[in-house]
C-alpha cells in the first residue's frame, strides 16, 4: 500500500500465493482453466481513491441527463429514471461502494504487518463486506413504452444528444422493422465492437457443419449446405451461455441467452444478414429456433434482440475483460515478481502495467456496484464464466490474426472497396498489432540479445515459469522462451493487449452507439422464449431504466474521465520516455514512432473528434 506493504516478499506455504483463485481458494477446488487473479495491495487503496474521484468528474455528464420522459405513472428527467429521484435520498451505489472499499482498504492498511494485512484482505475478498442497504426506486425498473426512449441515456453534455440526434430514428427503426434489423444486425458489430473485441464471426466449414446440423435438427434447410460449399454460410455461436442460469437483481429478472446465429454472405456486396437464430436458456430447459421468413416478425425481433444480448454480455465479459484484463494481467504480475528493473523485458513491460491488476481487484471487491448489470451478477459467476471460456484455450490464441485464421475468415471475403471495409474492428486491431510487433521487434534488437542469451536467461524463465504454472499465472500454450523470435512474440501479444485495450475510452468506441443501449443491450429482463403462435412486446424482454441506468454509468467512467496516464504525453510523443540508458536512441525512437502510429489509429477510429491523450498508457478500467 504506497509501499507500506510488500506482499511478494511474504513466505508463505502456497506457492505463489497472490496468484491464488479466489473463489476456489476458498472453495478448496482450484480451477484447471482460468489464469490466475492476481491479489495485490500495493497500490489497491490509490486506485480505489482514483476511481472515487472518476466519479466526480462524471458529474456534469450525469447532469445532462435532463430530458423529460413519460414512463408508466411517471414523469421526470432521465436521471430520475436512470438511477432514482434525487428527492428520495437514495446513495449513488456507485460513489457508495467506492467509499466502502477505501474505508476497508485503510483498515487493512492499518494492519502493520504484511502477513496480517494480506490475509485481512483475503477474508474482505472471501467475505460480502460491502452493503448498501436502501431500497431502489420503482422508477428504475420500468419497462420502457416506446423505442425511441432508449435515446434516455444519451447526455446532453458535450453535445452528445445533439451528435446522435440524427441517428436515433435509424437505431429505432431496427427494434421495430424485421427488414432494417436484419440488414444492420452485421453492421453494428464489424464497425462498432471495437471496445468489445468482437472477432467472433466464424465460416461454416465441414468441421463445424455436422455440428451445427445436429443443433438445428430438422430446423436446418438443404440450402444452407449449398451455401457451406460456396463459402457463403457464417455462425455466431455464444451457446456457451447455456451453461449459465439466468439471475434476480432487485426483483429484475437478467437473462444471457445462449445463442447460434446464422449468417448468409451476399457473394458479390459481401454483405451478411441474419437468417436462423438457436435461442436457449440455461441447459437448454428452453429453445426455440428462429428462421427468418418462417416466424413472424415480431419474434424475429426478439431473436436478432437475443442474440444481439449475447454477444454484448461475450464482448464485456469475455472479449474485453478476459482476452485484455485477465490474461495480461497474470502475465504481467509474474512479470513484476520475477524481473529486476534494469532487465530489457521488464523497460518494455513496465510503463503499460500499472492499474490494471488494482481495478480487477476493485471489481471483484464491489461487484455489485461497478460491474455491468448483465446476468453474471456476483464474482464467483463471473469466474466461472471465464474459467469455462479458458477451457482448451491457450494464449496465442487471443491475438487477432490466430483468432481470424481458427474462424475461417479472410481478407477477401471482407473486402469491396477496400481491406476490410465489410468488417473493419478487423483493420484495426491488425493495424495496432503489427504496430506493437515494429516497436517489440526494434527495441529487442537494439539489446543485441541471442537465443542462448534468452534460454539462460534466470529472470526470463522464472517469469514464464510462474506465467505458466498452475495455481500461479496458469496460462497455457504460450511453450518454452528460449529463442529471440520467442520472446518477441509473447512480448508483442502482451504490449497489443494492453494498447488495444485504450480503444474503449474513445468516445467513437462507446459513444452513441453502444450507450443506445437497445443496439447492445447488456440482459434480456425476461427468461421465457416466445412459443409459436404466441403475441408478444419487445419493450418488455429489452432493458428496463434502471438497467440502462447502470450501464450508463459503466459507459461514462470510460467516456467521460481522463487517463490517469495517457499513452500520448500530453507535452508530446517525444516527452516522458521509457529508456533512459538508450545512447543511440534506437529504444526512444522505437517508442516515439509507436506513439505516432497509435495516433494515426486514434485518427482512423475517431476522424471527427480529436482525443490524442484520451488513450491511456496501460488498462486503468
């Protein structure tokens, strides 16, 4: 804690205790799949601190939720609906968990003694130390009454309302229209998912064709196998989901389907539409198929709607938490614990990896309070999601180009006019991983390494060797790092990850398109799957105020505070460099270079609006 408390330098029995699970740690069943979590206190309690005062500079943003809205018996500003009258007393959940953990974290603090100060804080972690008692109002959890009133969480600060204004009747019209939601359904993700890391189109090949026919049963039409043979047939399968129950949050039901959607390629435009969508609940006790043109339209709505939720519940939990918070996180710990201050790996590392093992922390610590209002509603679900979504799953296996070649998709089946342009979150997560590739590969190169000088290096492998281990990082595949070629490569993955990750804090990357929150909505408010012949309204299954409330607020902790760090000093891409000892300037050159390249990305994402310092340096939320 501010270095009051050194945790690594405890002797403990367990083996690379901050590494321990833990929810299986007190379970007595450690996990086979997920990595590691680490627990650190160094730092915890700043962060804590810095997050509360995130919350402040939310504020004007939280005011300009002030148009009026009808709703049920209600009329009031959208704040009021969002998140509870002003006049009712009720805490800022958010503000008040906050304030719980920095009241906790100064108790454990206060422990004097690293052993008794970390088991302190284990037995926060074991515990549910953090309530907040008052009721949450009746105005947070209505449905809303029409689509256009999903516009509610759109702010009037910083002309957010006014920039979306235009676009709020096309967004509508695809919660309404059976034809306009199928045509922007594929859309909305290859141009938009960016936060999210959506790469999970896949093409229907023969490996996963026998497969798919067996879930879609007699569902499954003849022409679907011509169009396997054209290369025409994609899936997006989030079945995963299944295996998940949905849950109760304040009397709100919170349901993550498990969904399989196919897609149909147009072979000349490369467009994709929508054409079946598999909807199941928890071990499928309910699952319905949904073919476009053999339901009516109001239930397709409600498929392209169930799917929609599922992959916006992949993309917070899985996309983005897992692949760039999880992963890196366990690498980066090991990293810290292993590598002195001098060693080349650790001058790389070093700048990116503050913040990011302290918010998991937080975020687990008040799960209830700061996580989205999706269906994975305490810490322990969460992990059991991730650790499910681990299984045979190794880490080259996140960066983009191994993901885009294990699904099938190409550079041809997405390109018209140009590279990529029918799925363009692809473009740039390859952009920013061949600029992490140039700047690994120079600065490795200018410390003259040699194969035999990374294969005898103690350092090295003592920081793989925990990286790897079971019941430490337990990150699989990554092999042995005994060659130059094999450290750039694990270096790159990692430098990507935590570079990538700055994307979220755009205001391209969440805003308006994701915070109008029926184009990604976070949980269906019901479980039941429309049968045949039955009249329903979407308005009911779709997210209610109080749900659109808390994402609104996950969404301004990126949109609307600053970096703690920025990766673009704001003195210049020259200023505030990584390498001291660099006397031909070869590593600060390298750096500058990918500064200016993370710029021309931030161009690329956001033309319209200028943020060069809006990316931070490392993952800070």
């Amino acid at each position: 804690m501010e270095g009051k408390v050194s945790v690594d330098a405890l002797l403990l029995d367990f083996q690379s205790l901050p590494f321990l699970d833990i929810l299986n740690y007190y379970q007595g069943s450690p996990s086979h799949n997920r990595p590691g979590i680490p627990i650190r206190l160094e730092g915890l309690l700043d962060s804590a601190r810095k997050l509360l005062a995130r919350r402040q500079e939310m504020e004007p943003a939280l005011a300009g939720l002030s148009r009026t809205y009808k709703i049920g018996s209600y009329r009031g500003p959208a704040r009021d609906f969002l998140f509870g009258p002003s006049d009712e007393a009720s805490p800022d959940r958010f503000q008040a968990g906050l304030s719980q953990v920095v009241s906790v974290l100064q108790n454990v603090e206060a422990e004097g003694s690293a052993e008794k100060a970390f088991f302190a804080l284990l037995r926060v972690f074991a515990g549910d130390v953090f309530r907040l008692e008052a009721e949450t109002s009746q105005m947070t959890k209505m449905p809303l009454q029409s689509f256009d009133q999903f516009d509610i969480s759109l702010t009037e600060f910083d002309q957010t309302f006014a920039d979306a204004k235009q676009f709020v009747p096309q967004w509508t019209g695809t919660l309404s229209d059976a034809q306009k939601a199928s045509a922007a359904f594929w859309p909305n993700f290859a141009e938009n998912g960016l936060a999210y890391n959506l790469l999970i189109l896949e093409k229907v090949r023969a490996a996963n064709q026998v497969r798919l026919k067996t879930l879609f049963g007699n569902a499954w039409n003849a022409e679907w196998d011509n169009l396997v043979a054209a290369g025409q047939l994609y899936a997006i399968d989030l079945s995963l989901f299944c295996r998940f129950p949905s849950t109760q949050v304040d009397g709100l039901m919170r349901f993550t389907p498990g969904t399989i959607t196919l897609l149909r390629q147009d072979s000349v435009t490369k467009e994709l539409t929508p054409i079946a969508v598999r909807v199941a609940s928890f071990q499928e006790k309910k699952l319905r198929i949904f073919v476009r043109g053999q339901v009516p339209d109001d239930h397709w709505l409600y498929a392209l709607q169930a799917a929609k939720t599922s992959v916006t519940v992949y993309g917070i939990w899985l996309g983005h938490v897992y692949h760039w918070h999880i992963v890196t996180a366990a690498a980066l710990k090991a990293m810290l614990s292993n590598l002195g201050s001098t060693h080349p790996v650790y001058q790389i590392l070093r700048p990116q990896s503050d913040f990011l093992m302290q918010f998991d922390e937080i975020l687990l610590l008040i799960w209830k309070f700061l996580a989205p209002p999706t269906s994975f509603a305490s810490k322990e679900s969460f992990l059991q999601l991730i650790d499910a979504f681990a299984e045979n799953r190794n880490f080259f296996d996140d960066d983009p180009q191994a993901t885009l070649t294990r699904m099938g998709i190409s550079k041809a089946d997405f390109s018209v006019h140009s590279d990529w342009d029918r799925f363009p979150i692809v473009k740039t997560y390859l952009e920013c991983f061949a600029s992490a590739s140039t700047y690994v590969n120079t600065v490795v190169d200018s410390f003259a390494l040699r194969d035999a000088d990374i294969a005898g290096d103690s350092e090295i492998q003592g920081w793989i060797n925990e990286t790897t281990r079971p019941h430490a990082g337990n990150l699989r595949g990554i092999g042995a790092i005994d060659t130059v070629a094999s450290l750039k490569a694990v270096l790159t993955s990692l430098v990507y990850r935590t570079t990538m990750h700055g994307c979220s804090r755009l205001r391209k990357s969440l805003s308006p398109v994701l915070s109008f929150v029926g184009n990604y909505p976070v949980c269906l408010q019901s479980d039941s799957i429309p049968v045949q012949g039955e009249s329903i309204e979407l308005l009911q299954y779709l997210p209610y105020t109080g749900t659109i409330g808390l994402m609104t607020r996950f969404y301004g902790i990126f949109l609307y505070t600053e970096p703690y760090v920025p990766l673009i000093p704001k003195a210049g891409v020259s200023e505030d460099l990584y390498y001291p000892a660099d006397p031909t300037i070869v590593r600060n050159g390298a750096l500058i270079k990918f500064r200016q390249s993370v710029l021309a990305l931030m161009q690329e994402i956001q033309p319209l609006r200028s943020q060069p310092h809006q990316w931070p340096r490392g993952i800070e939320t």
